[in-house]
C-alpha cells in the first residue's frame, strides 16, 4: 500500500473520531442542559394557628379569616425523586384553564364561622362585621354623579383633581364617553384588555418552565413554544 493512500486513510479515521468526538461533546452538552434544573432534597412547612383576621373586606359579609403572627410547629419532610418525578408530570399539564379552576373564591359567611369556631376561637368579634359592611356600602358612594355628560363646575371628580372612572355600566361615575368634560380625562374598564394581558402573562410563564424540563427534547421544546405562541395571537385575534 502507497504512503499517500495511509496517509489518506489516516485522515479519514482521524476526521471519523473526531465527528464521534464532537458529536458525543454536543449529546452530552444537550443532556446537561435538559438537566440543568434546580431541586431541593427537603421542605419545611410552618403550621400556622387558625384565627380572625381583621385584614380585609369580605365581598359577602362577615368576619374574616386570619392566622397567629407564631407559628405553632414545623414540618420537615424529605423530597425523594419519586415526589420531584410527579411535581415535573403535572408542571407538564399545566394550562391557562387550570390556573382559572385554581383561582381562589369567596368563602361564604356561615363557611368561615364554622372555620374559626373549629380552629378553637371560642368568640367571635362581630364589630369586625360591622366595619366591613361600612368599609363596602363607602365603597360604592364613589365617582361623579353625572348623567350622560359632564359640567366641569359641578363634576365631583374635576373638583378633586382626579380622573372619572368607569368600571361598568355608569358605574362608577355616570358620564359617557363622548360626553365627559372631565379635564384630568376618562378611564374605562376594559375587560377584554385585562383578560388577554393575563393570558399573555400565563404563556410567557409557561415559555420559561419549557427550558427547565429534563424530560422533553429540544424539538417538541421547541413544537410547544411555537404552539402557545400561537395560541396566545389566537386569543389576541379573538379579543
């Protein structure tokens, strides 16, 4: 065999493991990427006292629910990588319609008695009720009571120097778009704004948990990326 045909079979074989090479260095990079991850080996749970809040205005009356500025105990448990496994599955099927069936609702009144009264709160302060049906019957004697139009001499808002607020129907402040005179201007509730701003938030969220997954390869990362830009201009286009 010729010295350049050697020649010529050693630079193939070296070129080959050299492809091998960078091909294994660019599997390797990709699995440490798709692992790169943070986990914690252990939680702690602070167990808080149940008891009457005093913090905020139930939109149904009542009193309010609250906890003890002390915790009562800590609960230390490990994570094994049984419990990271299922906490990995179910950020998998996270959907915007799974954040909405999550949103927390309104207890009702006799719900949250039987709540205190469980949690060893033997009497309840019912002035605490009292305040809150106050706080929400001021609440609505807000806005300007103009009708369709405003005068700027007789617009309660234009006297205080603030802006005419509409959140529904003449609510707030009467007036109508066209015919508010209110020189600090008019701001309008817009449902459909708000409701595609959270739908855009969710997504954008969801995009960053995509870069976190261990499990899922680059190309379907990539095919679901693409699938919830789309659905966010759907509903875009839709609002």
């Amino acid at each position: 065999m010729s010295k350049r045909k050697l020649e010529e079979e050693d630079s193939l074989s070296t070129a080959s493991s050299d492809s091998a090479d960078s091909l294994g260095n660019v599997e390797e990079y990709q699995s440490a990427k798709r692992n790169r991850r943070v986990r914690f080996s252990e939680r702690t749970v602070f167990h808080f006292p149940r008891t009457q809040g005093y913090t905020c205005v139930p939109s149904n009356g009542g009193t309010t629910l609250g906890m003890k500025h002390k915790h009562s105990f800590v609960e230390r448990t490990l994570i094994s990588e049984e419990d990271q496994s299922e906490s990995d599955t179910e950020d998998s099927y996270d959907s915007v319609d799974s954040d909405d069936e999550h949103c927390f609702m309104p207890i009702p009144q006799k719900d949250r008695k039987d709540i205190l009264k469980a949690a060893g709160v033997k009497k309840i302060n019912k002035q605490e009720a009292i305040e809150c049906m106050q706080i929400r019957y001021s609440r609505q004697l807000c806005g300007c009571s103009c009708k369709d139009f405003c005068e700027p001499d007789s617009c309660s808002c234009r006297l205080n120097g603030i802006n005419c607020q509409v959140d529904r129907d003449s609510f707030p402040c009467g007036c109508s778009r066209e015919g508010c005179q209110n020189p600090h201007g008019r701001h309008e509730y817009d449902p459909i704004t708000v409701r595609r701003h959270f739908i855009e938030t969710v997504w954008k969220l969801r995009g960053e948990k995509y870069l976190w997954r261990e499990s899922t390869p680059d190309q379907e990362r990539d095919s679901n990326d693409l699938q919830a830009s789309r659905q966010v201009m759907g509903f875009t286009s839709v609002s």
